[in-house]
C-alpha cells in the first residue's frame, strides 16, 4: 500500500526563512521527497512543523487527494512501481511536456553515443520548431495535425532565420529557400521520428500512463519518400573532374579527390571517410561500418571494399588525416560543399557533389554494366526490407560486390584507353602530315 504525506523539515530553511513544503511517498517500505510549489515560515507552522495556515493546509490537501486519488486508479498496476517510478508518476502525471526541451535532451543524448548525424538533423528540426513558433518552450500538444499543414506551408516559403555564429554572442541572420519535395518529407520523417521518441519516453503501455494522448501524425501522413532527380555524372564527366586542374591543398582538390574516393569505393560516403582509421585496412580491403544506417541494422551495416589501384594513392592521402583537421564531419561536409562549389566552377558541370559519385557508381553499374539490383544494393550497402529475413541465411560474398567494383571502373579505364588511342591516331596523322 503507497501512502503519501506533506512534510517540513527545520534543517531545510532558506536562507529568506522560508520552508518547501515537500511530497513524502511511502511505498514499499521506502521513501521518496519530492518539493511543492508551496512555501510556508515559521508563524504558518506549529511546534511540530505542521501546517497550520488554513489556506495552504487546504491546498496540500486537495493535491495529497489527488495524488491517493491516483493511487487508488492504477489498481494492481501499483505492484509493478518502486519508490522511485511512484514519484516520478505522482509529479508528471498530469504535467506538460516540452517538446523543445525534449528534442534537446534526445540531441545530447545522441551526441553522446556518437551519433553525430542523427544528432544534426534532428537539431535542424528543434531550431526550425523555434523559428516557427518564435519561442523556445513548445507543448507537445501544439503539435498537432492542424500545426503540422501550417508548418509544411511554412518549411514551403522561403524563411529569414537567426543563428549565433561560432563567436560567443554573435548572431547572423540567413534567407533559406523552401525545402522541395525530397528536402520536406526528410524534415517531416525526422519530425515524427522526435514525437515517436518523446511518446516512447513519457508514455507506458504497460502501465496505462499516457502523458502524450494524441498522435498528429495518424492525420497528418508524410506519404512515400518522392523519386529523387538525377543526380549521377557520365563517364565524360567523371573524367573530367578527375583530370581538371586544383590547386594542390585546396578545398576544390580534396572535393575532386573524394569524389573520385567514393566512386572507386562504391560510393563511400564523406562521414565515413572522417572516421576510418588505418585499423579497417586488412588484407588489401577496407572494412568498416556504414554511419548513416549502422544503428539501424541487426549487421551493423558493415561492409568490405577492396582497395583497388586507383583509390590507394587518396585513400593514404585522406586516412586519418580529415578528423584532424576538422573538428567533426560536420565541419569536413561544409568545407567539402564550399570545395565542390569551386570543382562545379572548374568543370563547368553545374551538377556535382559528393553524393553524386555514389549516384553515379549506381547508376552505371545498373544502366552500364547490367548488374542487377539486388548485387548493386549490395554494392551500396543497402538492405532490402522485403527480403531482410531471407538475408538472415545468406552468408555475405564480398566477391560480388568486387565484381561490381571492378565493371564499373573498367569502363572508366576502357574509355581512358580509348581517348589515349585517339589522341595517339591524331598524333600520327600530324606527324604524316
């Protein structure tokens, strides 16, 4: 039987004279205090520090009736609470949720596991909610289906936000341009990915708390992910941004050179790259796990690539040495997009970034080379959930994925051969000439 009680205690006087009057809950021959919103001195207490001031008595009264009436609801359910959980259930039963402070704490948290990608996109959505509502403290419940067709009108136009710079006290305002399709519905997945978060954590199934009741997102539907654009480069292409001019050092030769990394590592992505060390370099192969999906897959979304001649010169130059030179892989994407941003204006190709080698490598695997999709995906690392169950029997064949390496960058070389015969017939006709 849990029992509760208001309490005072002498050696909790402030320093203004004032006691807390505090919340005993006896449960399972255990106690736990938690404080009130009331404060009383010593002329409102008896000798015994009780209560004696009718107005505050009444009002700890009806909230010690409340938290029995409480009690008395969950039934045998109180079985499955200590102490602890008691209280805790007592104080935030009926209290409101903050959704920012939440999204805060869940980006602390991920930042705590390492999970430095999750953990900025998510911090795009909180800064974005603040913008919206012009405030950092938002109740769960203002987010709600009808808030969420206002919002998605709001992520459409174009924006002015206000950030604090890397100096301390310095704000920037930025003009960002309304989010398209793809950039919407990847908002809106991270949105509802928080608020599943946030029920999972102030919601008990078990135990029938339900501090979030509703769910916006049963009205409100993100839909299927849309068909993104293309966003792979030809052959020509890929040739030319490997052999146009950077200045040696330069953000735009360390863009040209992770771009041709990704395409001969079957598009390697840039977070991977700041975080392989010389230790996934076994046996002329690079293994690792990929970081966008590790934390979502039973195989921790490893793959092994192998190293082939083209890619060993970068890969010496680049391993170990971006996670020192850049704080975080956040601070290598921003200089990346910065160095691609002058690799477009040197190549004269208006589409380009390093996500487009991997686009590319796909593409030409499937398009060029005819391999299928099951050994591209396999290429690419992705997981087909449709036959995820099936891959629990399959044992991982590290040639496949060899094998759609080695086509797509033989027709690279094969077209590199083929320019340099060119250039050799030209040379001759010249020279007859």
């Amino acid at each position: 039987m849990a029992t509760v009680s208001a309490k005072v205690f002498e050696h909790h006087k402030k320093t203004d004279g004032t006691y807390n009057v505090k919340i005993c809950v006896h449960h399972k021959s255990q106690r736990k205090y938690f404080d009130t919103v009331h404060y009383v001195v010593k002329k409102q207490l008896t000798a015994k520090l009780k209560i004696k001031d009718s107005f505050v008595s009444d009002l700890v009264d009806d909230q010690l009736k409340g938290y029995r009436r409480i009690i008395s609801e969950l039934g045998e359910k109180l079985n499955y609470f200590n102490v602890e959980s008691l209280s805790e259930y007592l104080r935030e039963k009926d209290a409101d949720v903050d959704f920012i402070k939440f999204c805060s704490e869940h980006i602390a948290q991920s930042d705590k596991e390492g999970k430095k990608g999750t953990a900025h996109n998510h911090r795009v959505i909180r800064n974005s909610l603040i913008d919206y509502f012009k405030r950092e403290a938002v109740s769960i419940t203002e987010i709600n289906s009808n808030m969420l067709v206002s919002y998605e009108r709001y992520l459409r136009s174009e924006r002015t936000m206000i950030r604090q710079s890397g100096q301390k006290n310095i704000t920037k305002e930025t003009t960002s341009k309304g989010l398209s399709d793809s950039g919407l519905y990847n908002h809106m997945r991270d949105l509802r990915t928080l608020f599943n978060a946030a029920r999972n954590m102030y919601n008990n199934e078990d135990l029938g708390i339900y501090r979030i009741k509703h769910y916006p997102f049963k009205k409100y539907k993100i839909g299927s992910t849309p068909l993104t654009k293309k966003r792979n480069n030809t052959l020509d292409q890929i040739r030319t941004i490997r052999d146009c001019e950077t200045k040696p050092g330069s953000r735009a030769e360390m863009a040209k050179e992770l771009y041709m990394l990704s395409f001969y590592l079957c598009g390697m992505n840039a977070v991977d790259f700041y975080h392989i060390t010389k230790r996934n370099i076994r046996n002329g192969r690079i293994d690792y796990n990929r970081s966008k999906t590790e934390d979502q897959r039973k195989d921790d979304a490893f793959i092994s690539i192998k190293i082939i001649d083209e890619a060993r010169p970068l890969l010496e130059k680049y391993i170990e040495k971006l996670s020192t030179r850049y704080v975080d892989s956040n601070g290598l994407n921003k200089a990346l997009g910065m160095g691609m941003k002058q690799l477009r204006k040197i190549t004269e190709i208006e589409k380009l970034t390093l996500y487009w080698a991997r686009h590319s490598f796909a593409t030409i695997a499937r398009n060029s080379c005819r391999m299928s999709r099951d050994d591209v995906a396999q290429a690419l690392n992705h997981v087909d959930s449709e036959h995820s169950t099936t891959d629990i029997y399959i044992e991982k064949d590290w040639n496949i994925v060899d094998d759609v390496q080695i086509k797509v960058v033989t027709l690279l070389r094969r077209l590199d051969m083929k320019q340099a015969a060119k250039k050799k017939k030209e040379r001759l006709l010249k020279e007859a000439a």
